[in-house]
C-alpha cells in the first residue's frame, strides 16, 4: 500500500472523528437533548432523596453500619458514655451527707457493674453466676467486688441496715476499681 494512500486514509479517519466530535458537542444536539438531561436529573434527585427516606425509615444505617464503627472504635467499650453518665449520678448520690442516698448509689453502682458483666458476654443467670464466670485478669479486685455485691445484697433485704460512711466508700471503691479495670469510664 503505497503512503499517500495510507494518509488519505488516515486523514479521512481524522476528519470522521473530527465531524463526530463537532456534531456531539454542537449547540443543536445540546439543544434536543435538553429536555432528556432534565428529565434524567430530576429522576436521579427523586432515587436520592428515596434512598436518604429509606435509610432513615428503617434505620438500617444506623444499626448496621454506624454499630460496627462504634464497635471498632473501642473494642473495650462496654457501653462507656452511658455507663459515664450513670456513673456521676452515683457519686452525685453518694456525695450526699446521708446513708439513705449512699445506699441508694451503692445499688446504683451494684446494677451498673451488673450491666457490665452482661455486656462482657458473661452469661445469662445472676450476678453472682456472672462473677464467678469472670477472669481475675480482666477483674483484678474481683474479691472486693464480691465482697462488695455481699454488702449490695445485705443493704437490698433489709431496708433498715445500718451503713457507715467508711463501708460505703470501700464498697463503691471497689465497683469503681473494677470499672476503671475494665476501661468502662
């Protein structure tokens, strides 16, 4: 095949390629496929908008994908903002000069840690089946909260027991340690 044929045809690829582009970019084309792009963009606002009213109407995003990062997040977080919050209602409670209120924060403290251990995976029963189930490395005053759940369970069945401030402070001090152990607040 000789060159000159070989540049006509080139040039004649050229020049087809040429007129395609000047037809798919002419004002004429944009001007009777105006009404199409409309019509797209409106349909794709409207499959939008369902898709953002479906996510929150079922609040698949939510438990789905926003649990996950939570999770990932902390893998120790055994529900902390909640637990931080009925936490400083405790001490709150206990702050006050008098043993009704101490009490009432230590059963606080009792239900909390409780609560904890669930989360944990310990198991379903009670909360002596979850201690007794719990490692002393994740627990390390394991003995004290024991000890302390002793004094919970004491205070719970006789509404008149006779609390000092000194057993109130061990007792909410070792849920406290126990929490601090497992990275809650």
């Amino acid at each position: 095949m000789p060159t000159s044929t070989l540049t006509i045809a080139s040039s004649d690829i050229t020049k087809s390629a040429r007129d395609v582009f000047n037809f798919l970019v002419s004002g004429k084309l944009q001007h009777d496929i105006l009404l199409i792009k409309i019509l797209f963009i409106i349909f794709s606002v409207f499959c939008l908008a369902g898709i953002i009213y479906l996510y929150k109407k079922t609040g698949y995003l939510h438990l789905d994908q926003l649990e996950t990062w939570d999770n990932l997040k902390n893998f120790k977080d055994y529900g902390a903002s909640k637990a931080q919050k009925q936490w400083k209602k405790i001490k709150q409670n206990f702050e006050k000069n008098d043993p009704v209120y101490w009490k009432v924060a230590l059963l606080e403290a009792e239900k909390l840690m409780d609560e904890i251990l669930v989360r944990m995976g310990l198991g379903p029963g009670t909360m002596d089946e979850r201690l007794a189930r719990a490692d002393v490395n994740e627990i390390p005053n394991l003995q004290d909260v024991i000890r302390a759940r002793g004094l919970c369970q004491d205070i719970a069945k006789d509404p008149d027991y006779r609390l000092n401030k000194e057993n109130a402070e061990a007792t909410l001090g070792a849920f406290e340690k126990a929490l601090l152990s497992l990275q809650v607040f």
